[in-house]
C-alpha cells in the first residue's frame, strides 16, 4: 500500500518542524513562498505554549500546504496546567493539527524542573494515545529518562517523531523498533556532526523526516543565520548524498514517511 495518495505532491521536500509562530508576523507569509519557490511542499509548525495553538491553527487554515501540532515544548512544561490535557484534545479536533507537540525533555537547559518536564510528556502522550495522533518531541541530554518513559506499557501504541534527532545509534534502533521516526535538521550538514549522521546508514529508510527547526540551527551554507523552511532543501540534498539516493527519490520517500506518520495530513 502506497503511504501517499496519489493527489499528494511529494516532487519536493517536507519542512517536518518549523517554528513559523516564531518569525514576525510579516516574515512568516515571506518564509513559505520562499520555501515554495524552491518546491518545499509542505510544513509542519510545532507549538510551545498553549496559548499561541490558536493563532497557530488561524495560520494553518489559510495555507493548504500548512498543518500544525499543538502542545507544550519541555522548556515551557511549567505552563502546563490542571485540565491542560481536556484542553488540548479538544483543540485537536480542528483537521489541521496532525499531532501533538512540541513535547519531549530537554535536561540540558532544565528551563523547567524535571519531574514538571515528566509530567507533562506523559499528560501529552496520554492525549495522544487516546485520540490515536503521533507526538513529535524534543529530547536533549535527557535519553535514558526517555526511553524509560518510551518503554511504559501506556505507550506502546504511540508513535512520535523524534524531532533533530541526536541520541546516538542504540537510541535510534531502539525507537525505529517501536515504530518511531527520526527527524533530521540541519545538523547533519555540520562538520563536526558525525554523530547524527551515523544513525543514517543501516536503519530504514521509511522512518527518516527532514526538517529545518526553523529560526533554529540553520544548515551548510547558512549556519549562523535565520533559519527559514527553504533550508530544508539542503538537508534533503545532505540526505541524499549520505545515503546513496537521489534528491528527488529522498523527498519522495520522506513525503510518504510524513503522510504515513502525521496521517490527518493525508486530509487536504
Ligand atoms: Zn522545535
């Protein structure tokens, strides 16, 4: 069974993860027609709060080519609040939010206290297991506290995209085992990278994502800069050299894994 139907245009790459919330308003308008004239197809943008899922959805319906997950960032996780979880589900009933996130761990800046940070993956992974979407999440010096929490029986059923995915190999196989997906950034275009870019050879290839993290870690050449969603086609063009395909054969691929994993996405 093709992942894809057949109306949707994978001649282009994906921008899996860009934070357009984060751009000016203006800018954001700017950042998807720049990224379409290069032939991105299509973006997902990541809340952090729960008070920007709103105006994110409003940007959403004014784009076919936009969808959105709604959801708490670690860093924010102290926000998360009593009733935080009925809250969510029902901002999740809107067709473009295809997932749940930003939500994940992140014991590197600790911006919130850690077992806040625990609670508030697995209220969000809760809300996902039970409406049945997939969780994209952030997970920084914090991989052994996730996996204990991937390995819970309440989330055997979950699937997530493990976004700028940099937990090393035995962390990668463990979590396309269980059916997860790795979201690759513009990390891998970094030099120094060989840590991230040696998760690529020898897992599937239909569980690879790309995407920007836009205004964050901007790709080779433009490291140091803004990033924008148009980037994302130097990491697919980076893709590609590591493993051996074409561009076109990478987005096509990472166009399927994007409509197998955020499946409401499939719903234009
Ligand atoms: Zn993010």
């Amino acid at each position: 069974m093709s992942a894809a139907s057949p109306q949707l245009d994978l001649s282009g790459p994906i921008d899996s993860h860009c934070h357009l919330q984060s751009l000016d308003p203006g800018d954001r308008e700017r950042a998807l027609d720049g990224a379409r004239e290069r032939g991105v197809r299509g973006f997902l943008v990541p809340a952090i709060r729960m008070e920007q899922c709103e105006e994110i959805l409003a940007l959403c319906h004014r784009h076919p080519d936009v969808w959105c997950a709604l959801g708490v960032h670690p860093h924010d996780a102290d926000s998360w609040r009593e009733g935080d979880d009925r809250r969510l589900a029902e901002l999740l009933a809107d067709p473009k939010a295809v997932a749940v996130g930003e939500c994940g761990l992140d014991f590197f800046y600790d911006h919130s206290p850690r077992a806040t940070q625990l609670r508030a993956l697995r209220e969000q992974w809760r809300v996902a297991v039970d409406l049945g979407l997939p969780a994209i999440v952030h997970n920084r010096e914090s991989n052994l506290e996730m996996l204990e929490v991937v390995r819970e029986p309440d989330f055997g059923g979950l699937k997530a995209d493990f976004h700028s995915f940099a937990g090393g190999r035995a962390m990668a196989e463990e979590l396309v085992d269980r059916g997860h997906y790795l979201g690759l950034s513009g990390m891998i275009t970094f030099p120094k990278a060989d840590n991230v870019r040696e998760v690529i050879p020898g897992l599937p290839p239909d569980r690879f994502l790309v995407e920007t993290d836009t205004p964050y870690l901007a790709p080779i050449p433009y490291r140091g800069k803004p990033n924008v969603p148009a980037y994302v086609v130097e990491i697919a063009q980076r893709l590609a050299q590591e493993t051996g395909e074409t561009y076109e054969e990478v987005c096509r691929r990472t166009g399927e894994n994007f409509f197998r994993l955020f499946s409401k996405a499939r719903a234009r």
